[in-house]
C-alpha cells in the first residue's frame, strides 16, 4: 500500500517534472528577436567618417538603451498604454476588438500589444485572420517571458515599418527629419508614432491634414498620460510637418563600395545584411576626394586634345600595409558602374617592365651591366613564325646599362634581356609579385602584352617598392549591429624579394624620373619612382609608381579598346593624373 503510494507520487512528480520542463522550453523557445531582419551596412573611411551605407532594407539598428524616454513614450501613447502592465496581450483589447469583429463579421480591429506587433512582424504574415491571430499571442507570450520589456519596445521599434521604404525609428528620422533618433523633438516624434497604424494613410508627405490630425491625437494621448506639460503640447502642435523626404543614401567612393560590397558578400552571405555590419574601411577620405578630383580634371584635358569616350582608373595602396587609400574605377559611376580599377583586363605594356629586371637582377646582374639594343627577331615554339618587336620611332643604340635601357623603355634591349634569363623566369616573378591573370612564355611577355588590371598591377609595384607582398586591405574593423567586433584583419606579409633587388629597382624607376621619358614626375617635391606604359595604337596608356607611403597607379584608355588619340602615350595621359595626385596628396 505504501509502496503503490510511493509510486503514484514518484509517477505524478514525474509528469510535473516534464510538465515544467516542457512549460520552460516552451516558452525559451521564443524566436530571436533580432533574427532574419535586414540593417544597412554602414561604411566609414578610415578617419571614422560616414562613408555610404547600402541596404535591402533601409534599416538602422539602434540600441534601446540610446532611444530617449519621449520617443518611447509617443510609441506607447500611440499603440500601447498598458504595455508595461500587461504579459504580452492585453484582455481589454481583445475583448473589445472581438465585439466589433463579431458585429462586422470579418476582422476590423487587431486590438494587438506591442509584443503582438512585434510577433506579428516575426511571423511575417500579413493575413488577417484568427489563427494567425493566436499564434501571434502565442509567440507574444514566448517573448515576453524570455525578453524584458525594454528589450521588446527596442526591437519594436527598431523592425517597424514606417512608410517611404524605411524600417525602424533611426531609418524614420533620418528620412523625415534628417536628423538622428536622439535628436527628435515631441512634435517629431508624435508624428512619427502616429504613422504606424496606417503608413501610407498617414504621410505627411502625401496626407498632411490627416498626419497633422493623427499627430494632435497622439499629443492628446501623451498629454493626458502625463508624459508631456501642457507648455511642451501646445509647443508641438504647431510643429512643421516634413514636406519631402530629406534622407539621400550616402555613397560615397563608390568604385570602391561596390569592390568592398562583393568581399563582404562572398564570405559572410545573408549575414551581411542581418548583422547589419559597420565597416571601418582602409579609404583615406581626403585621398579619395583627391583621386576622383585628379582623375575626372585628367580626362577632361585629355578630351580637349582628342574626342569624347575617355575612361580613367585610379589605385593607391600604402606599401607598409597592404591597405587601399584612394579607388577610382571611371569618369562618371552614375553613367557606368563598371569598376576599370579592379575589373578591366588591359595590356600593361611597358609598365610590365619591372618584372623583367627584377628578375635579371635575381639571376645575380646589376643596372650596370650591358644589354645589346639591335633590331630582334625570336621565332615562336608553337606556330614556328617570327616575332619581331620594335622600338619607339625604330631608333636603336647598341650595348646599352641596363639602366638606360630601362630609363628610356627600349623594347628590344628588354626583349633580349628576357631572352637571356628566361621568359619562364620573368613570367614567375611577375606571380610572386601579385599578378594573377593568365601569363605564357611566349617571348612578348617581356613587353607585357596579355592583360592584368590596374588593381593587381599596383599591387606588385608595392611589392617592388618594399620587397613584401601583402594582401590589400579594405576594411580594418568589422562590426555587428550590437557593436561586437566580428573581424579585425591583421595586416601580414611574405618576403618575395631582397632588400638588394629591391635597392636596385628604386635606381631604375628613379632613373626614368630623372633621365628617361617620365620626366613630368620630376614636379612631385619629393622622390617618387614610377614606370610608363603604352600599348599598341595608343589604346593604352599607365603610370605606376610609388613613394615611401603610397603605390599609384593610374589607367587611361577607352572601353571600346580603340585608340585615345595619336602620341596619347602613358607619359602623356597617364602620367600627368598620377603627379598631380602626388604633387597634392596629404601624409
């Protein structure tokens, strides 16, 4: 008898237990309330600066701690007054939304909490109907047992639609008011509480009368809440209405947005956006200004001498870590979006050059050694025809240092110094250095005909600038919406050529400054180091170069690949945008 007691009480606390444990999992099984909603990413130069911003969904997440005391207050006037006295529905309501419901046969009023709307948001089903209706509260209850309430009136108001395409208060005040959350003044906020029962009703900017007389109800409401004096009331009914929506997205550096956009998408996805990432990027502000300011003047002067059509591209990486301080990837992003920086294969020509001597000076030779400069002619392995390079206006000069053979861009002496040590050698310096794009043997690599963009070029003259290769850098601090830090990349690098081939490459690319055909870089009042290229009928044109703090490169030519005009050479298209860039650039 006592052992049948024993069990029955041992089987009743048995089924208590799981009860409770149900009851808890139930109710801790609540939805995130932060989970598969869009923020914008929010992106800032390096100095700290708003850059651009790009979304989905114009949403900016704000924590509930920052949104003022008279902002919730106007929300909970508007939509809910016994939010903080209820557990999630609110009896009253539903009982007087059930009897008028009943009289019009069809669902006419919600009667739904805060915590409703905001498990209505989380659903995302907009039909109107019982069953939806109950899992609404039950999800509101879930919520309410696992969130404070603070934490729910924060999500609330940072999920709601507000009309105009914007979600959430910040989003709501930047449009209307273009001002912040936490700058909003009673008046403002009163009209943006009102809006949520009926955005598109209540506009301001398309129902003024209607977004005034709801305001004045909301004011009302507040009033008689004791959440305003009547002083602050009076003073907020006659508060202006915004006219226009006065929010414009930020894109500045927009080439480079873009590039960065498609880094951020291919690792992290969806979570891009449901993180809502703030970027503290690489871009120095000022530089870009520069850069976009040099290359849009460059063009223009170009077009003077030849005819409409021009395109330009500009790069600048520091070569102490890798990270990109200036993108310009066209004239004009409104009119292509088409990134010539990071995207355009183009022949580098002879700003290829490098490459070659770098490679000879591996092989033990030194800038004073002689390299002959004669007409050449190199049979080609695979179709057995010749290919016969030529130099600048036919002129040639015999045993030549290899300095002065670099200075003045002599395309057969090049040819036949890559000859010597190998058009496999030059083709695996060229790789280690950063050049990516598909490279042969064939023997006019030496004068750099397969194509490389502007990006990856600049990239490898940063490597002959230090002797490292590092990866470019876009963004230094990735953050989520809470603040938390997701990634912080750590500049790293690998030693790719010695400090002596390095030395000695300084002594080439200032050679062609000082005595060669790159003469206009002299203007820049300090040393710089650089290299022309132009390709065949004046399609291309390049300088590449650095200083002690920046690799610069710059492209001109035309998207159709057709000529930008005769003598349209590196030195003069290219040339004169990349030292006026140097000449004003700020350290």
């Amino acid at each position: 008898m006592i052992v049948s007691r024993k069990k029955k009480l041992y089987f009743l606390g048995l089924l208590a237990g799981i009860f409770l444990i149900s009851l808890f999992l139930f109710f801790w099984s609540a939805p995130d309330i932060g989970a598969g909603f869009n923020y914008a990413v929010v992106v800032r130069s390096s100095d700290g600066d708003d850059l651009a911003e790009f979304y989905k969904e114009r949403r900016f997440f704000v924590p509930h701690q920052t949104i003022p005391l008279s902002v919730k207050q106007a929300f909970l006037a508007a939509e809910d007054q016994r939010f903080y006295s209820h557990h999630g529905f609110d009896l009253r309501g539903i009982l007087r939304a059930f009897r008028k419901n009943i009289a019009a046969n069809a669902v006419v009023e919600g009667g739904s909490t805060i915590t409703q709307q905001l498990a209505k948001m989380i659903i995302k089903n907009p039909e109107r109907t019982f069953s939806r209706k109950f899992r609404e509260m039950i999800i509101a209850s879930q919520l309410e047992w696992k969130y404070s309430k603070d934490e729910i009136l924060g999500a609330y108001l940072n999920l709601a639609y507000f009309g105009e395409r914007v979600y959430g208060i910040e989003a709501a005040a930047k449009t209307y008011f273009n001002k912040s959350v936490t700058d909003l003044n009673i008046s403002e906020t009163a009209m943006l509480a009102g809006l949520l029962k009926a955005p598109s009703s209540y506009s301001p900017l398309k129902n003024p009368a209607l977004a005034r007389e709801r305001m004045k109800t909301v004011l009302d409401e507040m009033l008689a809440l004791h959440f305003i004096s009547y002083d602050e009331y009076n003073k907020a009914l006659a508060g202006p209405l915004p006219e226009k929506a006065t929010f414009q997205r930020k894109y500045n550096a927009p080439y480079f947005i873009d590039f960065l956009k498609l880094q951020l998408s291919a690792k992290y996805g969806e979570d891009l956006y449901q993180q809502g990432f703030q970027v503290l990027s690489t871009i120095d502000a000022s530089m870009q200004s520069l850069a976009e300011r040099v290359v849009r003047d460059g063009v223009r002067q170009i077009e003077l001498r030849t005819k409409p059509g021009v395109q330009a591209a500009l790069v600048a990486i520091d070569i102490t870590t890798g990270d990109i301080k200036a993108m310009v990837g066209g004239t004009d992003y409104a009119t292509s979006q088409f990134n010539r920086a990071t995207m355009a294969l183009r022949q580098p020509g002879s700003a290829f050059k490098p490459f070659v001597y770098a490679a000879a000076f591996r092989k033990g030779m030194s800038y004073n050694d002689s390299i002959l400069d004669e007409r050449i002619s190199i049979q080609e392995t695979d179709t057995g025809r010749w290919w016969s390079p030529r130099n600048s206006e036919e002129k040639y000069f015999g045993e030549v240092p290899l300095k002065t053979a670099f200075a003045h861009s002599l395309n057969s002496a090049t040819v036949r110094l890559a000859q010597k040590i190998g058009f496999d050698s030059v083709r695996d310096m060229a790789r280690q250095c950063g050049i990516t794009t598909k490279l042969t043997t064939h023997p006019s690599i030496a004068l750099g005909s397969f194509e490389v963009t502007l990006f990856e070029l600049t990239a490898s003259y940063s490597v002959i600038a230090t002797g490292r290769k590092m990866v470019p850098r876009a963004y230094t601090v990735l953050k989520d919406k809470n603040g938390k830090v997701v990634e912080s990349p750590v500049s790293s690098y690998k030693e790719v050529l010695s400090a002596d081939i390095v030395d000695k490459m300084r002594v080439l690319l200032r050679a062609t400054i000082e005595s060669g055909i790159a003469g206009r870089a002299r203007a820049v009042n300090r040393i710089v180091y650089g290299k022309t290229g132009t390709t065949n009928d004046y399609s291309d044109a390049w300088f590449v170069g650095f200083d002690d703090r920046l690799a610069l490169g710059v492209w001109v030519g035309r998207d159709d690949h057709t000529s930008l005009g005769i003598e349209e050479t590196g030195s003069e298209a290219a040339l004169p945008i990349w030292t006026e860039f140097m000449k004003h650039v700020k350290y």
